[in-house]
C-alpha cells in the first residue's frame, strides 16, 4: 500500500507513474486527497473541542468553590455538549479513515523507473538468454503424453479425485516431484535462506498484508465458515511473520526460504494453454523471501534473480529472463523480471519464476519496519521469487530430455530421484 504522505506530496508523479502500470489513479487519489482533508479538518475540530472541555473542567472547580453555581451549571451543560460533538465528530472521521482504507488497498503499487512500457506480455523485455536448446527424436511427444506412457502423472484420475487442474503424480513422477524439492531447498538453504515450513492456510489479515486481498480475492479459494484461504503461494504465510513486528537493523536482510503446495482457482483458464502441468489449481513450488533495508533492495534483487539463474543452469534447460512491462506486472509489484524455460515439444516458452521487488509496498501493508540507533522506526523492503515453481519445470524436464531409450535426469537431480533414466 503506497503511504498517504507520499500520495499527498507527489500526487501528480503518482499518477502519471500508475498510468504505467494502465492503471487511471486520477479518480482514486482525487477521492483520497478529499478524504484525507476531511480527516485532518474532523481531527482539528475533535482537538478544539477537547481542548475547550478540558478548560471547561478545570473552571467547573474553581467556579463551584467560588460559589457561583449557576455559571458551573452552564459549564457542565457545554462539557455534555462539546461531548456530544467530540462523538459525532470521531464517527465521521472513523468512517472517512474506513473509507480511505478502502481506496488505498485498490491503488497498485508504483512501478520502478526502469519498467518497460507496455499493456502486454508480448511487450515485455527479454534480458538474456542461456541453455542449449535440445534436438528432439523425430517422434518427441508433448509431456502429458510421456505422463501417460511412463505413468508418471494421471490427471484423469486427478478429476475423478478433486477435478481438472489436480492431478496425481505416480511412481517416478513422485519421485521427480521429491527430488526436485529437496534440490530446490538445499540449493536456498546453501545461499543463506532459512528454512520455513509455514500452515498452507492464512486469515485475511495476512491476505491484506501481502496485497493477494482484495485484488486476488476471486483467485484464492476460501474457507467460508472458517474464513481462511488456502495459500496461493508461501510468499503468503513467509512474509506475514514480519506482520507488525519492528526489527533491528543489525537483523537486515532477513533471507527465508519454504516449500508448500500453492491453491489458485485460475478462473477463467482453458485451452491449449492450460493443457497437463501448463496450467493448474494445486501445485508445489519452492519461495524464497528477503527483508532488506530500502537502500539495498535493488541491489538484493538482483542477487535474487542471479540465484534463480543458477538452478535452471543446473537443470539443463534453456532459459530466458523477461523484465515485465507496466501492464504485465502484478498489482503490488515495483519491478518483475520473469523466468521462462523452452518446452521444445509444445515449442513454447512457459514461466517458472517471478522474482519481484515490492519496495515499501507491503511493508505499509504489514507495518513491517526496522529500526537503528535513535531514528525512527522505517518501512523495510520486501522481495520475493518462485524458486521454482515446479509443474512447468517438470514438464520441460520431460519434453526436452526425452530419448529413445527414455526420459534422461540432469546430472544435478540424480542423487535427489536416486536413478538416471525414466523408461
């Protein structure tokens, strides 16, 4: 959530910053301006009135000991009264912050100097490239069919069990699921990031602290009559440690790592784009999370998308990384860079990371701060990336290594699925 001191001292950067992301902030931050007036305007009547009722109390005292009664009697009809306004006056500006509140968690976060314009995908940034694109046999199938014919996956089974988009992974497929797990966390764990194992359900304050609420709310599957959500990612749950809590400096940067399984209800998704691991409801990924200082952010992410590098190197698989266009960049994101994986059978490239810098934005969410030395306490900045997300990883893993002897394993993963072949 952007803070209201900067909306109200950049109000034009803000919005011509927010056109970036596609997004028309003139209405909003009109709406919140005027708000923000009425609260300040309601807060220096509430003042005023209690300045004069404490005034007026002080009087009544002196004025029963000078015994001029009828004077006090006037006195305490005003206390009663400026009372009665001090409440009315409190409720308006309860309901002007309420609604204020309401405004600022619709307005996305402010895009980094350096995001591409662009309203699309297609307009995106592609930073570079590495991997050796693989030459397939000549009757290379797509990996849903190697599923089948390896009986690694049954997503048939998966619709009869829960319905499309939660299949059920078998024998080796398991296996490879395991495997790539644990390598994914080893590899965090050697890069400094503490292990989480967090609950793969959150409240809605956790929801609201990361910005999946309200702006994700139709994709989040929800508990009614516990009024939990089931995680669409362990960003959800990592972050929220840092919910209301203020840290030392001396504790920055803050590196967490965690595996879960992720829930999303991806309405509206069909076609061939969504086929087998393409696109589904549940599936696992590895999150790595870090808390760092404002001034080094940047600088953090740039390690955070290195790092990510590093395992599709050690998986063998061709990659590219996009940086995301204004109008391809999540709602609370400042700047993205997207990772992507060729699928040489489908002859695609498929996402497997995001890794993002949401600067101060949830931290004003959270009140997630730091504090060093004498200073006031400050907003930290929050980071996060995919590392990985495995059902597209899988189906990469498969296609691209495909053989006519069967499906190789990268060296890296062979002491993780304990064999070198899946035939």
């Amino acid at each position: 959530m952007l803070t209201l001191k900067y909306i109200t001292e950049n109000t034009a950067e803000v919005i011509a910053r927010l056109a970036k992301k596609n997004f028309d902030g003139t209405v909003v931050i009109a709406q919140v301006i005027e708000l923000d007036n009425a609260r300040k305007a309601a807060q220096v009547q509430v003042d005023n009135a209690s300045a004069e009722m404490n005034n007026l109390s002080k009087e009544i005292g002196m004025l029963f000991k000078e015994g001029k009664h009828e004077a006090a009697a006037k006195a305490k009809e005003r206390t009663v009264e400026l009372k009665e306004t001090i409440k009315e006056i409190g409720d308006q500006q309860t309901e002007a912050e309420r609604k204020l509140n309401e405004l600022l968690v619709q307005i996305p976060n402010l895009p980094h100097e350096s995001v591409p314009t662009g309203k699309h995908a297609e307009d995106n940034l592609i930073e570079r490239t590495g991997g050796e694109m693989p030459t397939l046999p000549a009757d290379a199938v797509p990996h849903w069919d190697l599923a089948k014919k390896y009986d690694l996956i049954d997503f048939e089974l998966g619709v009869k069990i829960s319905g499309a988009g939660f299949p059920v992974y078998k024998g080796k497929g398991a296996r490879l699921q395991r495997a790539l797990i644990n390598f994914f966390l080893d590899n965090a764990r050697e890069a400094g990031y503490l292990e989480i194992q967090p609950p793969y359900v959150v409240n809605a304050a956790s929801g609201y602290g990361t910005g999946q609420l309200p702006d994700k709310e139709g994709q989040m599957y929800h508990c009614d009559l516990d009024d939990l959500y089931l995680i669409p990612t362990a960003e959800v749950p990592v972050t929220n440690i840092y919910r209301d809590v203020i840290l030392n400096e001396s504790e920055l940067p803050i590196k967490n790592t965690a595996y879960s399984a992720c829930f999303r209800r991806e309405a509206g998704s069909y076609g061939k784009d969504v086929r087998g691991l393409n696109r589904l409801h549940q599936f696992d990924k590895v999150e790595i999370v870090q808390i760092q200082h404002p001034d080094k952010s940047y600088e953090t992410l740039t390690e955070m998308v290195n790092y990510v590098q590093t395992l599709v190197e050690k998986l063998e698989l061709p990659w590219r990384i996009l940086r995301l266009c204004g109008g391809d960049m999540s709602f609370t994101s400042a700047l993205t860079f997207d990772f992507e994986v060729y699928s040489a059978a489908q002859e695609r490239w498929l996402e497997v990371s995001s890794v993002s810098n949401f600067e101060s934005y949830q931290a004003n969410r959270l009140k997630c701060r730091f504090k060093g030395g004498d200073k006031k306490p400050q907003l930290c900045h929050t980071l996060n990336g995919s590392a990985m997300a495995l059902p597209r990883i899988v189906a990469a893993l498969l296609e691209n290594n495909q053989t006519s002897e069967g499906i190789r394993i990268p060296k890296a993963l062979i002491p993780y699925t304990g064999f070198e072949m899946i035939d």
